[in-house]
C-alpha cells in the first residue's frame, strides 16, 4: 500500500449561499484545491455528497462535476454515507492512490441545502435515519440525539450546561475563522434560553444549514514532495471506517457510539499511533452531546468524562487538546456531504501552521472524525507532518 | 414529501397493525418487525411471534420542531420502549403530559393513526405508547 498525502486544501463560499448553485460551489472548492496544488490535472475525482437529489433534484453528481471543472473524462465517483460522505469521499480517493490507480486525486464534498424550505430540508436530512423504525413515528435527528443526551446524563451525569460549553467553546473558535458561518460570540445562558427544538436539546445545540463545498488534493508520496512548495508535507497516517445499525433502538448501549471507536482503533492502529499523540482534532459536533460521546469514543478522553472537556478548558484553543478549532459543525457550517473533507482542510490549515489567531502551537499530528446519521457511519482520518 | 404510498403502507401492515415478530430458531433473539437474517447470530430461519404490547421508556424527548409528516402533533413525546424479551421500539408517548414522561415508566402500545397524506391521500396506522 503507498503512502498519501495532501497536497492542495480548498473551501467555497459557505453560509446561505444564494447566489450560486450546488455546482458553482463545488467548482470554488475544487479550484482552490487545485491552484494551492499548484496542479492543473488529476487522475480520478471523488465526491461525498448526502441527498442532492432531495435537496437540489440532483443526481449523478460525479460526471457533473467533472464537466463542470473542465475535465470531463476523468473517473468521478460519488459516495454517500450521509453526514459522512465526506469523509467516505476522502478515504475512497485515499485508497485508490495506496492502490495504485491514481497518482494524483481531487477528493471532495458538497451540499446546498437552501434551496429547499426548512421542513423540505428537515425531511431530507431525516432521510438518513431509519425510515420505517424511527421517521414514520415523528423522529428527528434533534430528537434521536436528544434521546442519546438523556441515557448520558443519566449514566454519567452529564449536565445540561456541560452540553452548552460545548456549543460556547465552538462559537468562541469560529469567531476567530473568517470562514466560519455564525462568527458571534454565545453564552452559556444564551443556549439554555434559547429555543427548544427536542428536549434536552435547543436550537444554540444544533449545527446550522450550510451551503458548502470542500476539496482537497491527495498525492501519492513521490508526486506530493514535488508540489510541497516548501510547505509541510502532511502525510494520511491512519485510516479507519466503521458502520452500525443505524436506528438507535438497535443499539445495545445508546450513550456510546461503538462505529466511531471501531473506526479511529483502525486508523490508530495504521498510523500506530495513540490517542495521546494526538495534538489537535475536528469532531462532528453536529449536535453538542455528540462532541462529548466523540471524544469517549476515540479514546480522547475516558468513558463519562466527555461533559467535563470543554468545561475544564481542555478542549478550548490553549488547551491541552484542541478539538473544533475551526468553530466545529456548529459555528463554522454544517453542508452536509461538504464536512468530512472540510474538517481535512482544516486540520492541514493547523498543521501547515497556517491558521492565524486559530493555530494550535506545535501541532504535528491531527485527527478527524466524521460521521452518519447517529454514528451509523464514522470515518477517522489522521494527519501528521511528514518527516 | 410524503413516503407514504398504498403499496408500502399495506406491506408494512403485519409489523404495525398486529405487531408479528419473528423468533431466530438459532438463537431465540426476537427481530422486529420480521426480517431474513437474524442480527445477533446470522440465521435465517425464524418463527413467527406476536409482540406482548407492555414496555417501559429507556429514553424519551419532547420534540418542539416536528417534521412535516408530524407538524400538528407538537409538542409530542418521542421515546424508545423496550417491551418483554428485549425487543425495543421507537414511537410516540400519547395520552400523557410530555413533561411528565420519564425513564422507566411503565407504557403500552395502543393501535393509533399516526400520520396523513394530505386530505385525500394513505393514512398511516401503527403503534403509540401510552401509560400502561
């Protein structure tokens, strides 16, 4: 198997983005990608996107976008895994340069969910929870998660202001990220007033809709030392991916979230690697007790000590261990199939040493997590600068 | 955006209408609704069980902001039940105060409508929880 890295990082526009469509998005991200390449052709092209077809009637998005970038010929391949496509989209153009089919790859992700109303946008992102076991009776992914937050707070005593540190402490980082969607400061006392959505839950808990595109440039080891620039050259350690049940129900130990701690034993254990040697992390906050049953999960922290992180200051930038300080899921943007290669970016924003008032001192190695539905689906990537 | 069709609605009426389950002949380990490969130990032969309808809450919320299909019914009660022999279920907590919903309560599954497509299209018939 050879060895990746990453050579080009590049974002879109994100926010609600009106004025451009899923492609143009797309085709902003892929650019910038490109251009820090400093490469203008690529051998294969993935893309992670959950339900465009729900979102803009949209399918077929790989010769899409191939098209659309000029390069129409080249493979292109869509992945969906829901919240987690991204990341699925980034380990299939991993896995295709350790296989030896492609030298060079544009792994991406997009999702433009405002063209749709609100309950249209709902019902889509529902999609990705069981249909006949869970959405037919009213559920939310709010309300699946909020069941989740209850059974922890229960076990572990988890409070209701420990799950609102968390959404303070991601806010706080992405008022420091020009990219980030919601760059305003929140109290504790702002997310326990602000409004219920799924009981414990309130709407500061939840992440944002986010129209977004991310993509980056993976390079077998040879081609990436040629486009370095000078530039660190951050290496794919480790990789690992898991699934579950996706229905909650079916889950014997609904405070845990077994796929992700299967998923990052993998990439742990590729990269050979601990968690201890981790020194930055971007985790799908999609909702704040899913940040504290992440980082249980990847051995980040013990079992039950996930409402104590961002309370203690742990995870806070200045911390012993960063974690989101891109602003995370909640402050920075949510485009669904967008997230798993964003959180990439970022981490290779960290590692470059590129993140300006946002930069984890000393950062070498960092760890991504992304994942599907209620942990259905979970890729762990990590990312260390090359000796 | 309804997923509600005549067809899909009417082969899922075993599960919701008459709560049949099936039992792994390996295993014992009770599947519902039914399905063709056990998910504890792989087998594929089953004998058909129908669900005692008496559970207690594992977890619950209070949904504020409901999908289009539940839009009226807010705010309702959402939980997971687990009923006798470990089979567990999600759906709606009915005929009770969703603030005074809590872990352990006792319930039992009731046959109710649980959503509408519109004025003239399928109504949906399944399972609520209600205090036992």
């Amino acid at each position: 198997m050879r060895d990746v890295a990453i050579v080009g990082i590049g974002l879109s526009r994100w926010g609600e983005v009106w004025d451009a469509s899923l492609r143009t998005l797309w085709t902003e991200a892929a650019l910038a990608a490109l251009d820090d390449a400093g490469i203008d052709h690529v051998d294969s092209i993935t893309v992670g996107s959950m339900a465009p077809g729900l979102f803009v009637g949209q399918e077929h998005l790989g010769g899409l976008l191939a098209g659309e970038l000029g390069m129409a010929g080249v493979p292109a391949t869509r992945v969906e895994s829901a919240c987690a496509s991204g990341g699925v989209a980034l380990r299939t153009g991993f896995a295709e340069i350790a296989a030896g089919l492609a030298d060079i790859v544009l792994a991406t992700g997009v999702e433009k969910m405002t063209d749709v109303s609100g309950d249209d946008c709902t019902a889509a992102l529902a999609a990705a929870a069981d249909a006949e076991l869970e959405v037919f009776h009213g559920a939310t992914f709010p309300a699946l998660y909020a069941m989740m937050a209850r059974v922890h707070m229960a076990r572990w005593g988890t409070t209701r202001e420990q799950l609102a540190m968390v959404a303070v402490k991601n806010h706080r980082h992405g008022s420091l990220n020009p990219h980030a969607q919601f760059r305003q400061q929140i109290t504790v006392k702002d997310v326990l007033s602000s409004a219920k959505v799924a009981d414990p839950l309130n709407i500061l808990d939840c992440s944002p809709i986010t129209d977004g595109a991310a993509a980056v440039v993976l390079a077998d080891m040879e081609t990436a030392r040629k486009l370095a620039h000078g530039r660190p050259l951050i290496r794919i350690a480790g990789v690992g991916q898991a699934s579950d049940h996706i229905a909650l129900q079916s889950r014997p130990d609904m405070a845990a979230i077994p796929a992700t701690t299967a998923a990052a034993q993998r990439a742990f254990k590729m990269a050979g690697k601990t968690p201890a040697d981790v020194h930055v992390a971007e985790v799908h906050d999609c909702f704040t007790i899913a940040e504290i049953m992440v980082l249980e999960a990847l051995g980040l922290c013990p079992a039950g000590e996930g409402g104590r992180q961002a309370e203690s200051g742990r995870t806070a930038l200045g911390g012993a261990l960063p974690v989101n300080p891109s602003g995370g899921l909640k402050s920075k943007g949510h485009p669904v199939g967008a997230t798993g290669v964003a959180q990439a970016v970022e981490i290779v924003t960290q590692l470059r040493g590129a993140a300006g008032k946002r930069q984890v001192a000393n950062a070498r190695v960092g760890l991504t997590q992304n994942m599907g539905g209620t942990g259905a689906s979970t890729v762990v990537h990590i990312l260390e600068v090359a000796p | 955006m309804s997923t509600l069709n005549p067809a899909r609605t009417a082969r899922e009426y075993p599960a919701r209408y008459r709560l049949e389950a099936a039992r792994c002949e390996a295993c014992g380990a009770v599947s519902f609704p039914a399905r063709l490969v056990c998910p504890a130990c792989r087998g594929r032969k089953f004998a058909a069980v129908t669900l005692a309808p008496e559970g207690k809450v594992l977890t619950w919320t209070v949904i504020h902001v409901g999908p289009p299909s539940h839009k009226h019914d807010v705010p309702y009660a959402l939980a997971v039940i687990e009923l006798g022999g470990g089979v567990r279920v999600t759906c709606q907590i009915a005929d009770v105060d969703p603030a005074k919903v809590e872990a352990g309560m006792a319930v039992k599954l009731e046959f109710r409508r649980i959503q509408q497509d519109g004025e003239a299209g399928v109504i949906a018939y399944g399972h609520k929880a209600v205090p036992a």
